[in-house]
C-alpha cells in the first residue's frame, strides 16, 4: 500500500493544506507527519500544524 502524507499549516488565520510525499507503509508516514510538525512548530513560533496520512489506491487518495 501507499500513504499520501499532507501537512496542514496556519499562520495568522491564513491556512494551506499541501502533498508532503509519498509513503510504502502507514507506521512510517505517521512517524514522517510527527516529525515534521513538531519541527515546524519549534522552529516557527506562531504557527499551528497538522498532518494526515491517506490511503492512495490507483494514484488516487482513498
């Protein structure tokens, strides 16, 4: 199976939801997503984020 991994972010009220890769196993896309969030939000003071990981299926998020 493939995960698609989309991180979320907002800034000032302003939010973007955009692709971060793509992933062989869910374990390793939760881990990926966790990782980048907790990143982004040490490193960039006011911001919020999320991530979420998506089933792909014939090149398609399910």
């Amino acid at each position: 199976m493939t995960w698609l991994l989309i991180i979320t972010l907002s800034v000032d009220g302003q939010t973007a939801t955009f692709p971060a890769g793509l992933m062989l196993d869910q374990g390793l896309c939760s881990m990926a997503g966790a990782g980048i969030v907790h990143f982004l939000k040490e490193g960039t003071p006011g911001v919020e984020a999320g991530w979420a990981c998506e089933l792909v299926q014939n090149g398609e998020a399910v």
